[in-house]
C-alpha cells in the first residue's frame, strides 16, 4: 500500500475546502498553501517521526489558526481523502509493527 503524500495532501486540503464552503467559510490562497505545508512538514516524515495525524492537522490548524470552532473527522473530507487516510493509518501501523 503505497500511498503518494503529494496527492494524499491535495485531497485532504481538497475535502477541508469542500466541508467549508458547505458553512459558508472560504479559505485565501494564502491559509490554504498554510495548510498544505503544514500537512506536507508532518507527512513527508517518516512514519516513526510523525506526531499528529492528518485530521488532528486539520483540525489544530481550523481551531488554533483560524479561531474557528469545528472538529472534522475523516468522513467530512470526502470519499478519495477518508480512503486515504484508512491506508495511510494501515501503512503506518505496519510500518511500526516492522520495527
């Protein structure tokens, strides 16, 4: 199960902007490159060295950065991102159990 962080980071940031058009909240470019580089400094990591997962990213970045009260779980990404994160977490799991 490989699993390609560039597009696993586009959907997550893909699915964010999604669920919140759907509460009326736009991101800039600006707060969305924030986003993504957040995701990509912590999941471009190897996995023994990862500390937050992508929804507690997520969710720091909505909570911490934006002042905004919402806790989003894998479902609220989408299809393609949830998926992604289930393998992702399996990956990691593995990887961990190796060692």
């Amino acid at each position: 199960m490989n699993l390609d962080t560039s597009l696993f980071v586009r959907n997550l940031v893909t699915g964010t902007i999604s669920y919140l058009k759907e509460i009326d909240f736009n991101l800039t470019t600006k707060q969305e490159n924030t986003l993504e580089s957040s995701l990509m400094s912590e999941l471009k990591k190897d996995f023994e060295l990862q500390r937050k997962t992508p929804t507690q990213i997520i969710n720091t970045f909505l909570n911490e950065d934006l002042k905004l009260k919402v806790t989003l779980t894998p479902n609220d990404f989408g299809e393609k991102a949830r998926d992604q994160i289930i393998i992702w977490g399996i990956s990691k799991a593995k990887n961990l159990d190796n060692k």
